[in-house]
C-alpha cells in the first residue's frame, strides 16, 4: 500500500464529503477509492469514518489521522519543491484570482508588467466574483475585497475602495439631487445585493454610522446591472468606486452624498503563509503589493 497516496485520497473523500466525489475529483473508480481507504484502515487498524450513501463523518480516530494527513503531505510537497528549485528560482506556474472588475482593471496591468519582468514565470489569472478557496482551488493568490473572516491564510492590506452613491445626470434633472441620505426616502433606489442589504444603506453621519431604510425599485445581483440600470435613470445606486470609473468619466453617472460616505471597504492580497514560501510566490508578492497600492491611492485613473 503506497501510503502517502492513501492519504491523498482520505482528503480528497474527506473535502469533497463522500466517496462517489472523491472518485470523480480524482478520476478514479468508486470501487478504488473505497478499498483504499479500506486498505489504509486494515492498516491502522481504526475505523476512520462512518459512511453513509450521501456523506461521511470522521471518528475521532479520523479526525486526528486527517489533521496529521494534512501536516504530512504539505510536508512533503515543500520538500518536493524544494528539491526541484522552486524555492531556489523564480520560475514555474502561479495561480491568482481576483473580482472580476477590479481584476480587469487594477490585476491584469499589474500581472502583465510582472510577467514581462519574470519570464520563467506562468501565470493563470482567474476573475470571477465569487470567492475560490485557496487550498480547495490551487490557488496561490486572492484578492479579497470585504472584512476578511479569521483563517490561517496570511494577509497583506492593500488599501480600500469607497461605497459611492450615485445616479445619471438625467435621473437627477427630473427628480432633484440628494443632499443628506435623509432625501433618499423621496428617490428610486437600485440595490447591488453583492454589497449590502437590498432595503437599507449605512451611511456615516455626525461622527457614527447610521443605517436608513431606502425604497429598492430594482434588486440585482452584479454590480454591472446596477450600474447599467441606473445609467438608464432608473434610480440612485450604490457600487463601489473602482466599479463605476468609466461610466463616471463618461458622465453617464454622477456620485453624490460624498460627504456621508462610510468607511472604505478594505483590500487585501490574501495567499497561504504557512511554510517557506516559494520564490515565484514570493517574487508576485514583492512586485505587486506597492504596485496594487498605488493603484488604489490614484483612485479612478491608476498609473499603467
């Protein structure tokens, strides 16, 4: 019995929450996954989870066993990248992610710069704005924009972007400009659902943030619908400042109630500090974070 290969293989059951996903995440059959794991506990002699037809659950054997499988086979990759130089010289694959504006926008020049100044180095650059995991997805690099939760993952704050409430020059000819957030109970408001709550808005006023109930005429999920929406003079919305920067520019939207502003929302370059870094790794880290922060100082119109 390889066991090393066992234990890969109790993760990958273990993460993916039953065998039958466990054999398709590896591309193996169902009848293999299931005599490995048998085989690694006739070894051990302890049963290591109860199955059932939808998911396992870990004794306390297991859970033990899984901990110590994880410190193990992270152990041994160090190793093997160490043996085989990536710790030694900047080259090889990285992985990033990042929401899909601002990746567009502040990333992408930041990555391309990178690779033209390190051309033994790979980069596969995904922008979606949902959250990948790091360890879950391979990926080596995130940017996080929010309150990042508490995690073993290191993080190296890069700034922060502003929630900005705005609306076209049309809507505003017809219905007046706002000039406190108490005078969004007389306006059409269009809500990002990804930002924050779909009938209230927190603002920052007389030195504390205050939450008022506003009138949401349209709900979307993606910042680029809000935006679109309001460009249309639907309403007043409220999206964060890099994602509004060419329809600003344009003069297709205008901010307004600047001076009610709430605190920025912070941005992070998150990635996993556990162990020696790798030099490709380290090397992004060292090349981009003063890169991503001036970025982020310049606002609306970064340097290339």
């Amino acid at each position: 019995m390889d066991r090393l290969e066992a234990m890969d293989v109790l993760l990958q059951v273990v993460e993916q929450g039953n065998l039958s996903a466990a054999g398709r995440k590896l591309g193996v059959p169902l009848t293999t996954i299931s005599r490995k794991i048998a085989d690694l506990e006739a070894h051990l002699g302890a049963r290591l989870m109860v199955r059932s037809n939808r998911h396992v659950t870990l004794t306390e054997a297991g859970q033990s066993y899984v901990a110590a499988c994880k410190r193990i086979l992270s152990d041994v990759a160090d190793a093997e990248r160490a043996a085989s130089g990536a710790y030694a010289t900047a080259r090889g694959d990285l992985t990033i992610t990042a929401p899909l504006v601002f990746g567009r926008l502040h990333v992408l020049p930041v990555v391309v710069a990178f690779l033209q100044e390190y051309p033994d180095i790979d980069i596969r650059l995904t922008l979606a704005d949902r959250l990948l995991h790091l360890q879950d997805d391979h990926v080596d690099a995130a940017i996080r924009i929010g309150t990042l939760p508490d995690s073993t993952m290191k993080a190296i704050r890069l700034g922060g972007v502003r929630r900005v409430v705005c609306a076209s020059p049309s809507y505003l000819a017809r219905h007046g400009t706002p000039l406190t957030p108490d005078d969004l109970r007389l306006h059409h408001c269009v809500t990002f659902a990804g930002l924050e709550f779909e009938d209230r808005w927190t603002f920052q006023m007389q030195g504390a943030a205050k939450v008022l109930p506003i009138r949401s005429r349209l709900t979307v999920n993606t910042a680029e619908a809000a935006i679109d929406a309001a460009c249309e003079g639907l309403g007043v919305t409220r999206v964060l400042s890099y994602q509004i920067a060419a329809a600003e520019a344009a003069w297709d939207l205008v901010p307004v109630l600047q001076a009610f502003e709430p605190e920025a929302v912070p941005v992070s370059l998150v990635y996993d500090g556990q162990g020696t870094l790798p030099v490709k790794l380290r090397a992004f880290l060292d090349f981009a974070t003063p890169r991503l922060k001036e970025r982020l100082r310049a606002g609306p119109n970064p340097p290339a």
